[in-house]
C-alpha cells in the first residue's frame, strides 16, 4: 500500500510532472473579469496557456459562462473527470468542498499561493488525489515556458 503522504506535491520534479499529465482544469472559486481577481486572471492564464479551464464559481448565480466556458455549480456536475481542480476559496472554506472532490475523484488538486489546509490536503491525499498547496498555478506555468 502506498503511503498517502506521496499525494503531497511539494518538488519542483513533481510539480512539472502534475503540469505536464494536465488537460483539464476546474477552478473552484473562480471569480467573473470584472473583479480583476486572482481568482479570475489566473484561470485565464491557465486557458491562454493551453489548458480547458471548467468555471466552478461560488458566487455569482446568475452567471451561466465565464472564459467561455458552462458554469457547474459543483466539482462532481461537471460529470467527467478533470485533471486538476484550482482552488480559489480561504483555507477554513475548503472543507466544505472536500467530499464533493473526492467524489469527483480529479487527478490533482492545486490550493492557490496563501491557502494551506493539511487537514483537506491530507483527506485528499488518503483518497488518493495528488495535493499541492500554497503556489500559484499561473507562476508555475509561466516558470515553465507556458
């Protein structure tokens, strides 16, 4: 059996690696381009940089596409499964998305630069979802040439 803490990406080798076996990614907390936001300019980075991005906003009802692309009010509606899912939502939010997550079993999940939450990173982790916490994904794709 495979030790849980190996779902913790933390290398730069297992970072590139994630990066490179990703395709698709939902943002969990994504923001409208209005607010000028992390939460809206990095998922928009993600998408110039080649990758399909799947909104996943918790605000903003009335919103049916941001980037283009079909809002899904939860991980698991989006019903196929993504490669990453971004987190855009404070540390002490994320437990409430977690078992959604789990469900819709993604192959990674990546908690944005300033969110850390070893209890979520590590029932993901046991579940088999690789984690990575406190690093932006639009810094990573940039520092890898995408």
């Amino acid at each position: 059996m495979t030790d849980w803490r190996t779902h913790l990406l933390e290398t730069e080798a297992a970072i590139t690696a994630l990066l490179d076996r990703t395709r698709t990614v939902a943002v969990l907390g994504i923001k409208t381009p209005e607010t000028g936001a992390p939460a809206h300019y990095v998922p928009a980075y993600t998408q110039r940089a080649g990758m399909r991005v799947i909104p996943v906003p918790v605000y903003y009802p009335e919103v049916t596409e941001i980037l283009g692309e079909p809002v899904f009010r939860t991980i698991s509606a989006i019903g196929e499964r993504v490669d990453l899912v971004n987190v855009f939502r404070r540390a002490h939010r994320i437990p409430q998305h977690v078992d959604d997550i789990i469900a819709a079993a993604p192959g990674a999940v990546w908690f944005q630069l300033g969110i850390r939450n070893d209890e979520a990173a590590e029932r993901l982790a046991r579940a088999g979802i690789d984690v990575v916490q406190d690093r932006c994904l639009m810094v990573d794709l940039q520092e890898r040439g995408r």
